[in-house]
C-alpha cells in the first residue's frame, strides 16, 4: 500500500445482495426434525477486489502463493469499515490507518529512505537473519528489540520499529506527504517474495510497525501490524482482534 493507494482506498464497491423467498410450499421443520447451521464460509483475501470493502467474516491468505506448501493463514474480520489488503486495512481521518500485513518477506530494501534497491547480498533465510536486519534497516527507530514469541502456536521474533522525525512535504493537489530526500518520496522496507516493489506504505513520522516473524514448519511468515499515530481506540481493538483470530495451517 503506497500512499497513492490509501486515497484508492476511500472509492468502495456497493455490492448488492439480492434477497430469497421460500414458496407456500417449503415445509417448516417438525418439533422432532434437528437443523444444522452451514459451516462459515472461509473466502480468499486474495480473490476480493483490491482495497474493496471487506464484509465481517472469515477470511484466508496463502502468502507464498505456492500450493506445494501447507502455508494458509486463516483470520477474522469481525467488523465492517475494513478492506482488501495481504490481510486488511482500516482508515479514518485524511490518511490515518491501520491495518495488518501477511506475508512470506524474501528480502529488504538496502536503505528505507536512499535506496529501494534489493539488499545485496539479500537477507538469510532464517526467522533470526530477517529480525535482525529488520532492526538494523536505516532509517527506522528500533522501539522494540527483537525478543522471542509466540503466535498461533508457532515460535518466533517479535520487535517494534517506528519512523523517525523526518522532514516531510506536501504535495499534490490533495496535499499528499512526501518524504523529503527519500527516493519517490516514500519510506520503504520489506520485499515479499510474490512481489517486484518493496513495501512503502509508511505514511508520515511516528508510524509504527510491529512484527511477528514466525517458523512455520520451515516458511519464514511474517505478520506485521501497521499503525499512524493516535489511532482511535476501536480500531486499534479491532486490529488486535484479528491478530488473536489468526490460524495458521494447512
């Protein structure tokens, strides 16, 4: 998500449910006669239009895109005003957010601010190799060393960074902000392995970013929470929610 994408993310899809009706026929159940609720339906993020609105329900990713693997990360979004996104994001305000990333990272960007090139040689491969060099990735703050975790029953590194007092602009004819100096203007870090642009989503100074970086039975997963500052409350609940909903597994 580039700061060109969080205004795309106002435009929903009205999407409109028609509605069904029983004939005089359709018998109603017996007193003796048991009804059985239909399993939930579980759709993939994935399939759902880019930044669309999402409705409350459960929802599934396979991050490294490769059916070889038993990778599936399964969530809830329990309520509305959230959209499509490699897990889901929320907005309120002009451009505060929050939102939640899932991904399989398979390198960084050798500088988040200079240079958005691959980072060469690329990071290991280990859950250890990417927390580190996540702290170590100019010019973010390490406001949370990397420490071991748990999630979803998988163990990791878990750490916290948060960008620093840059100088920023505004441009544009909606005032979007820049980052003065940086290459395109943007901030950028983490590189999926599906994909050929690094993250850059990072809006303004003082947004933070919090990563679990977990072992799945030898996939590097990695789910990272992302935040403006002075969230509302409830969005900052409801993105913890999702995070404690998360399932991983085949």
């Amino acid at each position: 998500m580039n700061r060109h994408h969080g205004r795309a993310l106002w435009l929903a899809c009205l999407l409109t449910l028609g509605a069904c009706s029983t004939g005089p026929e359709t018998a109603s159940p017996s007193p003796t006669e048991t009804t059985s609720s239909p399993a939930p339906t579980i759709r993939d993020v994935t399939e759902v239009e880019s930044f669309a609105a999402l409705e409350p329900g459960t929802y599934f990713t396979d991050p490294d895109l490769d059916p070889s693997t038993p990778l599936r990360v399964v969530y809830e979004v329990a309520e509305e005003g959230w959209s499509q996104w490699i897990g889901a994001t929320k907005f309120h305000g002009e451009d505060g957010h929050v939102q939640v990333s899932i991904a399989v990272v398979a390198n960084l960007v050798t500088h988040g601010c200079k240079d958005r090139s691959p980072a060469d040689p690329p990071v290991g491969p280990t859950v250890e190799d990417l927390a580190t060099e996540l702290a170590d990735l100019a010019p973010f703050r390490v406001t949370s060393a990397p420490a071991d975790v748990t999630l979803a029953g998988y163990q990791g590194k878990q750490l916290e960074l948060t960008v620093p007092d840059l100088p920023i602009k505004e441009v544009g004819v909606h005032d979007e902000r820049e980052f003065v100096g940086c290459e395109g203007g943007n901030l950028a870090s983490w590189i999926p392995a599906n994909w050929e642009e690094p993250f850059f989503g990072y809006t303004r100074p003082g947004y933070t970013e919090e990563f679990w970086i977990l072992d799945v039975e030898g996939t590097r997963l990695m789910i990272a929470t992302g935040q403006t500052p002075d969230p509302p409350a409830q969005d900052l609940a409801e993105l913890r929610d999702i995070v404690d909903s998360i399932r991983i597994g085949p």
